[in-house]
C-alpha cells in the first residue's frame, strides 16, 4: 500500500467515531457531506480520504453506515485486540492503566513496568509492578503489540533499543525525549509541555 | 505575522530544547548543520524555520546559542508565567496538576475544576478542588490562559462554551470530541485514543 500522511489516518479515525454514532442512532446511510460536516472538511477531501482505500458508496445513495463503519474498523486495525504494555509505573502510567476508553477500542493492557525498587511489586489499578529487567524475558513469552513509554527522557532511548530488542513494533511516548527507532517500527510521540509550548507560541503571536 | 505551519513551532520547540542543552553544556556557538543533526532534519529546514523571524547566526560561524534560546523563548512566549487551569480532577487530571515540567516552562496551575460533588473540595495536589459552576466567576478575577481539559466527550462543548465566554484564548483538550472554538481561541487535541489507532493502523499496513 502506498503511503498514507498521518493528517489522513487522523481524519478516518474522526469519521468512524462519527459512523459509530450514526450506527447507535440508528441511521443506515450517510451522504459524505454529512461525515464532512461532522468533521470539519469537505465532501471532497472525505471521498478522496476513503478512495485510498478502494470504492466505497454509491452515488446519490451515499454509504452504508455499518459497511463503512466496520471497513474502517478493518483499515485501522481495530477488529482485533492489541496488547499494550505500560512502561514506567509513574502519575501518567497509572493513569493510563486505569484508563477505560483503551480497552473498547481493543488496546488491553496487560503489564506495567518500572525500574524503581519503591515501585516493583506494588499495584496498579490490578497490575502488579513488574521490573524492567524482565521485559525481554516476558516479551518472548507474551508478544505485547505496542509499548506506552511514560518514563523520564533520561534513559528512555535505552528502554526503547530494549524494546525494539525485544521485538515491539509500535511505540506511544510521553517521555521529553527525542527517540530513535528503525523504520520497522512505528513511533508516535505525546509531549504535553510542547502542546502547551504551541498554545504559548498562540498566545503570544495572536493579534 | 503571517501563518506559522504547527510542525514548524514544533521544531522551534525542538530547538530550543537542544540550544537549552548546548547552554548547560558550556557550548557557545552552534551551526545550523549541528541543529539539524540534533533534531533528525536538514540545515536548509533549520534555516528556514528561523527566517520567519528575521536574521540570525553569522555565516561561516554559526549561532550564539545563549542568542538564539534566548530570541526561541521569546518567539515561543516562553519568557513570562502562563496561568492554566484543569477542568476535570480525574486520574489525568490529577496527574497533570502535579506535573513539574509544566511549571519549569513557566505554565502554572492556578486552580483544578470538577463538576462532581465527590470530587468538589478534595485535595489535589496541593489545590481544593473547585466547583465548576464558579468558573465564570473566578475567571474574571485570575484571568486564568490556558484551560486543560480533561473531561469526557459529553459536555466537554458546553464547559468549552462557558470557557470561551470566561475569556479564555487557549484550550489543550484531552476529551474525546471535536470541539468547536471561535478563530480567536487556540486549541489543541491530544486523544490517546486516536494516537494508539494511528499505530494500529501502522501495525496493521506494515509489509
């Protein structure tokens, strides 16, 4: 498949939610200038998004919201489980592990680990902190999908060469750290402190 | 000032992070082809991304790092206290109100908001957890910047809503929902959802 830019990605993940609204509303058909109303965008970047993937709709009768929903589902990935494992057992990670929204896409988690002796053995939201040492060990025992890194940026290229290691293949990072992966495996990074840096940038070049 | 692309003040974010470290290393001058090594670009791109702001570095001797982090901290807004306030005293919630980098980056957490009556008066992180419906009210008396949510989908426009009309010029979402803000008001999304869909995507497309 060719390559497909992360701001398209972004934009079905938007019209499937849309799609599943629709469905829980009962509504069978969907023109796309209703998905590109919802989404703020037009017909024609909606049509386009979607031809990446082959042809969907029939002209003048629009798409059939449960066709279009569940391809999408099957385009993302979403119709299987994902294991995720949490590194670093820290104020987000616990978040994380708690957090309930993950799980109905199909992300579970099934481990959180930390390096810290004060944190090893304790528990989290029903996981037991596990040291970091044995992650290779679990990874070839339990094959997690994707790693959700919330450690220090200190370190945390050393965890993630462990990772790759270990044969994860997707990575979501919180650290402050710019990583480096083989182009294998995919990276996204989650910076709140940049986030605010562009809201800043905002404030201070508004008119 | 004409429109800056959001990746470019992600970069000047990036920079910035780099020239800070270069400071604390004792290094005094740096060329552009060091920034870019730095950041995973090129020297033309570091060059272009500074232009918009006017002239800086000495051909053939690079830039005054202390210079150049200190003309980045002014461009990002990044020289004076940003009052944010957190709207939903959740797990993230509570988590970002006892986060240390947003404070060393002059964003202060003035105030934690929650609508539930079993969240309103407890303890935060140090702040008492504030009742919702005072926000208009205390707005007007603090002049908070920044509004961090982290609320669920459902209400999260109408918390907005009562934001906007409070005065608040920027917003960083955690809620699940597209939201809807004046041209005025700058807004960011961060949705973990979306960002572990985006690498289900990419595990699943993968060769």
């Amino acid at each position: 498949m060719r390559h497909i830019a992360e701001s398209t990605i972004r934009r079905l993940s938007l019209y499937l939610r849309f799609l599943e609204e629709f469905e829980q509303g009962g509504i069978s058909t969907v023109s796309s200038e209703e998905l590109a109303q919802r989404g703020g965008t037009t017909s024609a970047q909606v049509r386009k998004d979607l031809s990446f993937f082959g042809s969907f709709g029939k002209r003048g009768l629009g798409y059939d919201v449960h066709e279009l929903a569940e391809r999408l589902r099957q385009i993302m990935g979403l119709g299987r489980e994902w294991k995720v494992i949490i590194i670093g057992a820290g104020k987000i990670g616990t978040a994380l592990a708690a957090y309930r929204g993950f799980r109905e896409r199909g992300f579970s988690v099934i481990a959180v680990y930390d390096s810290s002796p004060d944190k090893i053995g304790g528990k989290v939201d029903g996981f037991t902190v596990r040291d970091i040492r044995n992650l290779s060990r679990d990874a070839q025992r339990e094959k997690p999908d994707i790693a959700v890194l919330t450690i220090p940026a200190e370190g945390a290229q050393e965890v993630v060469d462990r990772l790759v290691a270990s044969g994860i293949r997707a990575v979501l990072s919180f650290a402050p750290a710019q990583l480096q992966v083989p182009p294998t495996v995919a990276l996204k990074n989650m910076n709140m402190a940049m986030e605010l840096e562009s809201l800043s940038f905002a404030l201070t070049n508004q008119d």
